[in-house]
C-alpha cells in the first residue's frame, strides 16, 4: 500500500492496519525462525509498511503538515 493511499485513511482505518500489519510482522518473524521462510525479502518489507503506517499516524497527530512531494 502506498503512502498516498493511506494518508486517504482516517486515523481509526490506520490503527486497524497498524495492528494488522504488526501481526503480520509477528508471523513472518516467527515463520522465519522456524526455518519456514521461503521469501526473506518480505520481512524487510513488511517492516517498511509498518514504519510507513506510523509514520503517517504521527504526521496525522501533529495536525497533517505534510508536503506532498510531486
């Protein structure tokens, strides 16, 4: 998901996929310390999501200052 696309949520929706995506963190996490993993790559991936998530929360609680950048 993009940055865009979740700057269009409101801040319930990004709290529910903030949960989300954290239990997703958690499983990939614990797929890859039982040797399950296939796809490594996705860990890194998911935790960019998260950090992406939180990021927008915070601009959100800060009164939305962000520029977007074209």
């Amino acid at each position: 998901m993009t940055a865009r696309e979740l700057r269009e949520m409101d801040a319930a929706a990004l709290g529910a996929k903030l949960a989300q995506q954290r239990k997703a963190l958690f499983d990939l996490r614990f797929s890859h310390a039982a040797a399950q993993l296939e796809n490594t790559s996705s860990l890194p991936a998911a935790r960019r999501e998260l950090a992406r998530i939180l990021t927008i929360l915070k601009e959100k609680e800060a009164g939305g200052r962000h520029v977007p950048v074209s």
